[in-house]
C-alpha cells in the first residue's frame, strides 16, 4: 500500500517511516510533510501517485488535520485516513471520525498497533478489489446478454414472440431475463419489441408504398391489421395510411 505521512514533528515523521519500511508487508511511503497544506498542494500536483493510506496529525501549522482530512474525503474518496493524536487530544480524534476519518492513533504509535490497522486496510482494500472486479464481471456479462437479446429480437421481430424461446436462445432464466433487460434498457421485452415493430412498419410504409397495409402488417408480426392500425397510430400519433402519404416520394 501507498502510505503518505504528515506531521510537524520531524522525529514523528522519521519515525514512522522507519517502522513503516521495516514490516514484512508491501508498504511504501510515498510522502512526508510538515503541515496539511503541504500534503494537499502534493495531492493536488500527483494525481497519479493517490495514496491508499494519509497518517496525519491534527494540530498543525497553515492546515490542521481536520481541515486535511475534510479536504480529502471530499475529493479522494479512496484514501483512508488515519488520525495520530497526542492523549491531551484524545475526545478531538475521536471527534474527527465525523469527518470520515477511519480510525486513529495515539502518540508514541505502537507498532504493533500501527501494523494490525495497517493490516485490516489491506484486507478491506482488497475485499473492495475483489468485489469492484466481480461487478465488472457481471456488467460486462448484463452487458453482452442485453445485446445478444436485441440482435434475436431485431433478426426474429416478425415471429410470434416467445419469451421461453429468447431465454432459451441466451441461456437463461425467463423471469431473470426479463427483470434485467428491464433494468438496463428501462423498458419492458414487449415495449422495445413494439417500438422496433413499428420503425420497421414505418421504413415499409416510406420506402415501399405499394404495399398494402395489411401486408405490412404481416411483415412485421401482427396477424390483425385493425390492431397494427390501431397500435400503430397510438404509438407515432398518425395512422398508416396518413404516415405513407406523408412521406410518398413525389
């Protein structure tokens, strides 16, 4: 982990840094600073040095650790913070956890307890890894579903439509496939079956006027053409009939 110091008193500073560079783990201190406007100008110059870990004292000179870890959270949502207090200030560092601070440590920093906080950060660190790449696994698996579903339904929309068959055609559950294409497209199977139906009765009524309204609608898989007009008038707000004319080449 990437571990960033601040603190006025030098002794502290090296101090922690020696204890630091001297544990088994994989820990790296990436920076060391006297006062929170320090740190903040070198967070602001590094973004792609972002700590995983900031270990900061609360009374400083020019920015306190208050105003540090507010700064922080605001912007760097991934960095935990670590509070050093003195026990003059103990309620004040309990009192920082407001600020999302994740915990704190009172002066002189026992090692022991130094490295078993450093060690649940690694274990929630990792924990956060592990189920950011497991999303991103199932999204992209959503995602190619999704699609697979849309490029049977564009291919097939003038077959009767059979929910059993397009789950069995993706491999899945019906009631699943249907609350996810829900979820990610916001509308229903049957309303985006619909909407392509009628885009494509719309493309035959402009660019093939010879046919009749009737044959379209067997074209695009309505057996009833009183329900395609009806349907059809419902959804653009004109009826086929007054849609062809409209857009007649002259």
């Amino acid at each position: 982990m990437k571990i960033m110091i601040v603190d006025d008193e030098q002794f502290i500073r090296l101090g922690l840094e020696k204890i630091i560079s001297k544990s088994d783990e994989t820990h790296d201190v990436i920076g060391s600073f006297s006062n929170g406007q320090e740190a903040w100008n070198f967070l602001l110059g590094h973004e792609s040095q972002e700590p995983d870990v900031l270990i900061t004292d609360i009374k400083m000179p020019m920015m306190d650790g208050l105003k540090l870890s507010e700064l922080v959270r605001e912007k760097y949502k991934n960095i935990t913070i670590i509070i050093l207090s003195g026990f003059s200030d103990f309620e004040y560092a309990r009192s920082a956890l407001r600020f999302g601070v994740r915990d704190y440590l009172l002066k002189p920093v026992d090692k022991s307890a130094l490295f078993d906080l450093l060690g649940k950060i690694r274990l929630e660190k990792s924990a956060v890894s592990e189920v950011s790449a497991e999303d991103g696994a199932q999204l992209e698996s959503d995602h190619y579903i999704i699609e697979q579903m849309k490029d049977i339904l564009d291919r097939e929309y003038d077959k009767n439509f059979e929910l059993e068959r397009l789950a069995d055609s993706v491999g899945m559950n019906a009631s699943y496939i249907s609350r996810l294409f829900k979820h990610k497209t916001s509308m229903t199977i049957t309303d985006y079956l619909i909407q392509l139906r009628i885009e494509k009765a719309k493309q035959f009524l402009a660019d093939h006027p010879h046919l009749k309204n009737y044959e379209i609608s067997h074209l695009v898989g309505y057996s009833d053409p009183v329900y395609f007009n009806k349907l059809f008038k419902k959804m653009v707000g004109v009826t086929p009939k007054d849609y062809k004319d409209k857009h007649r080449w002259p």
